[in-house]
C-alpha cells in the first residue's frame, strides 16, 4: 500500500471537516515537515477540489525530496488534486506558471484541462511574456518553445519566428525546431536567414536537415552563398533542394 492509499480515507474525512485549504497549505509545502505530515496535507487539500486547495497544491512543485518516490507520490498527489478542482485551477495554474521556474508541471496540468485549441492559445500567452534579450535564466521560455514541436498551428508560426533572433543560441535552434515541426512551406523563408548567417553550427544543421527533409526549395539567388555556408556533409543539389 503506497501512501497515497494509506492516507486517502483519513484525511478525506479531515478534509471534508476541516474545509478550509488555508489549514493544510503550509504543511503541505514544507520542505522540512514530515513525509506523512505533508502527505496528508496534500490529500485533505486534494479532496477539496477548489481554487484555493489548487493554489496551495501548486506549490509542491516548487521543491524536491528524499527519496524520489516519495516525492514522486507526492507530486501525483497533488496533480490530481489540482484536476479536481477543474477549470477553478485555471487561474492558480496561470498565476504559479507567471513566477515558475519550471512550466513542466503546470503544461502537464493544462494539457490534461484543456482542448487542443485552448491548451495552445494558453501557451503562446505564457510565451508573450518573454522577448528575446538577455536573461540569465530562460528554462521556461526554453520549454515552452519546446512544447510547439508537438503541436501543429498557424499561429505558432508568427508567435515563435521573432525567437529566431534570440540572442540564446538556444533559444533559437528550439524555436527552428518548433517551426520546422509545423511542417509548413512559409516556415522556409523565415528560416533561411539563419542558414545562411548564423554562427552556430548546430543551428544550421537543424534546419539544412529540415530543409532536406521536407524538400523545400532554395530560392536560387541564395544557393550559391548556401553552397559554401552549408554543415559538412550537406549539399545544394542542381534543382535547388538540400542534400547529403
């Protein structure tokens, strides 16, 4: 029996006594309390299903614990408490996500939420909130940029071009990626300025290989710069298309 099972009854009922979430919140989300302490926390505020239960669930993602599988169990959850409150966990989800060093869990959250049209609408909001200056810590940018190469809309293509100037080596070969993902020809015009001049090697890899892949044409004023530019092992072929 895991824990989850263990205290799934007890604290239900506390929970339905308690009802408040502002009792369980601050034991849930201390690092130092006892694994049983917070776990039973984290299932009272779970079986409260409301806004303020999810908001306090949130922060349990914010910190990890010894071992993983406890923390793993905790962290589940919390996740299900935060489904059940359903769309009343929107805002809270919007709020951590806003001030979060990492976005994995609330995508993981929204992705289970919401329709396909809603989750990405959401997405490309959190991503409006980044420019493509320096910052010296991105992880979020970075996943949700990642988080395009599994979806397929028109407007990631004009949301996420402007990171291809990105002054993060990093943050542009993922947004090439996102848009090479989005399996559309008007991706190629965006994308040839970084095959041609960027410096990072990598960068015009991906996108020689997307080009290839998706046998995409090379506007013929720029094949004889490209064919000197090019990754190794990569050519411009006689009918303009990229090759190995």
């Amino acid at each position: 029996m895991g824990l989850f099972d263990f205290f799934k009854a007890k604290s239900g009922e506390q929970a339905k006594k308690g009802g408040s979430a502002s009792k369980w919140a601050d034991r849930a989300s201390d690092k130092r309390a006892q694994t049983y302490e917070r776990t039973e926390a984290l299932q009272a505020l779970a079986e409260l299903g409301t806004s303020e239960a999810s908001e306090a669930l949130l922060r349990r993602f914010t910190f990890a614990v010894d071992p993983s599988i406890s923390d793993q169990e905790e962290k589940e959850i919390a996740f299900r408490g935060v489904l059940n409150a359903g769309r009343e966990a929107i805002e809270p989800i919007r709020a951590f996500a806003a001030k979060a060093d990492s976005l994995a869990w609330p995508m993981k959250l929204l992705r289970s939420m919401l329709n396909e049209d809603e989750y990405i609408t959401e997405l490309l909001e959190w991503l409006g909130r980044w420019d493509t200056e320096y910052a010296k810590f991105i992880d979020p940018k970075l996943q949700l940029l990642g988080a395009f190469e599994e979806h397929k809309d028109p407007r990631i293509i004009d949301r996420v071009a402007p990171f291809l100037e990105d002054v993060s080596e990093q943050a542009r070969f993922t947004a090439a990626s996102a848009l090479l993902a989005q399996d559309d020809p008007r991706v190629a015009e965006l994308l040839m300025p970084l095959l041609l001049d960027d410096e990072s090697v990598r960068i015009r890899a991906r996108i020689a290989d997307g080009f290839m892949k998706a046998r995409w044409q090379v506007p013929e004023e720029a094949r004889p710069r490209l064919a000197s530019t090019l990754p190794s092992l990569y050519r411009v072929s006689t009918s303009g298309t990229v090759e190995r």
